[in-house]
C-alpha cells in the first residue's frame, strides 16, 4: 500500500482495508477504523516532500478540509455505531454490517478504479491565475469526501484531486501536495472519532502496520523516479478494479 502510494502519488489507500479483512483477518467496521489511521499518517508523511517545495496551497486546504473534517468525524462517531447489524433481511438471505460496508468499499474501489484508468487529467490552472472559491460546491464535496471517508476508510484522493483542480483551479502538483495534507487531517481526526466511542484499538498491530506503510512510501518515492508513476497508474487501476470485483463476489456468494 505504501509503495504504490509513494510510486503513483495516490490511489494506495484504497488497498488498506482489503489487507487488513483478508490479509489479517480484522473484521470490517474496525479495518475501516484503522485504515483511517495508517491513510492519515502515511498521506502525513508523503506531505513532508511537497511542503519543502511549496506544493501545498494551505487556504484550499482549509476551506476544503472543515467540511470535510467535520463529515468524517461525525460519521464515525455517530453514523456508523448507528448502523444496524443486520442492515436487512431479503428472504434467506441477510445483508450483515460487516457485509454492507465491504460491498461499499468495493463499489468505492471500482470507480476509483475508473478515474485511474482513464486517460488525460482534469484541466490544469496556472498558478499565477486568482483562485476564485465556488465555496457552496467545495462545501457540498468536502461533506461528500468526508463521508465516503468516514465510511469505508479510504482517502478519497480520487474524489479530491479533480475536486481541487475543477473547483479551486490549483495547478496539478499543488492539488496532489494539497490533497494529501486534507487526507491526512481528515483521516487523522475522523479516527478520533472511534476512538471517542471507545472503540478497542490494537495499538501494536496498527503501529507496526502504519510504519511499514511509511517505509513503503519512501521506497515508492525512490522508485518513482526510475519508474512513472504515470504509466503504472492505468495497470494498478485495473487491479483496483478487479479486486473490487472480487470482494462483491466474494462477500456475496
């Protein structure tokens, strides 16, 4: 998950709570809960390089992280512990919690998928053009990122970036440095949320994880300047894919 978050600038999280369900056998709501933490500090980290070389428009990231801040921790303070188990009943066949938020994370990861695969990028601005805020969009977005986040765990970087790029007009590298800083206080804060529940948290397991994560960006960041990022992100999207496909099946059938 590091790795490919540090090789391809994004898109490395939506594999975190796959590995933790099938991998480590942690039940669903609670991988959720600690995929918040490892995107949080992993996306943390990742910042680090694009501070150093200004890539961080701090006021977008302001204006687009409140709302979404705020989504996310109500979510997961309120939404979630709200969600009955089992969500319905359709004959013999029972939609369970852990059940439904797999096949959200697996509808999440197939159009993930997409805006991987698909060819061009959002228009990009110059950074000498004013930034002229559509705040009610960058609002309604901001809940929308922070609810699909506190939800299933995922960054969301695929849902902010053209967010950025379209609504704020940030340049590319600017969206990406931004949106990293935004994942990563939203996810950071939102897992206060959980833990504001007295969620049990299995702090050895998720430390160990989380730096082995951070390792993992570092070497996806050396490794992306022998490889592009660019022309493996279409491949990894695909893998995205398929594994979303997998998961509905899987938990389906």
């Amino acid at each position: 998950m590091g790795v490919s978050l540090g090789l391809i600038g994004g898109g490395g999280s939506i594999l975190t709570v796959p590995i933790l369900v099938y991998l480590f056998n942690v039940n669903a709501e609670l991988s959720t809960a600690y995929s918040l933490f490892i995107v949080g500090l992993t996306s943390l980290f990742g910042s680090f390089t694009h501070m150093r070389m200004g890539n961080i428009h701090w006021r977008t990231a302001i204006v687009f992280g409140i709302p979404a801040i705020i989504s996310v921790y109500i979510t997961r303070h309120f939404i979630v512990p709200a969600i009955p188990d089992p969500i319905a009943n359709f004959g013999s066949f029972q939609l369970g919690k852990d059940m439904g938020i797999l096949i959200l994370f697996a509808a999440i990861m197939v159009l993930a998928s997409y805006s991987m695969i698909k060819k061009g990028k959002p228009k990009a601005f110059s950074t000498e053009e004013e930034i002229k805020y559509n705040y009610p969009l960058i609002l309604v977005e901001g809940l929308i990122v922070g609810l699909v986040t506190g939800l299933v765990g995922a960054g969301g970087g695929f849902l902010i970036i053209p967010a950025l790029v379209v609504l704020a007009k940030l340049p590319m590298k600017q969206a990406v440095g931004t949106s990293l800083i935004i994942i990563a206080s939203k996810s950071l804060l939102g897992f206060l949320g959980d833990l504001g529940r007295g969620q049990a948290i299995d702090w050895s397991f998720l430390l160990v994880f989380s730096a082995i994560a951070v390792g993992g960006i570092f070497l996806g960041a050396f490794l992306s300047k022998k490889i592009s990022g660019e022309k493996l992100k279409p491949a990894f999207g695909w893998f995205v894919l398929i594994m979303g496909i997998y998961i509905i099946v899987k938990t389906l059938i």
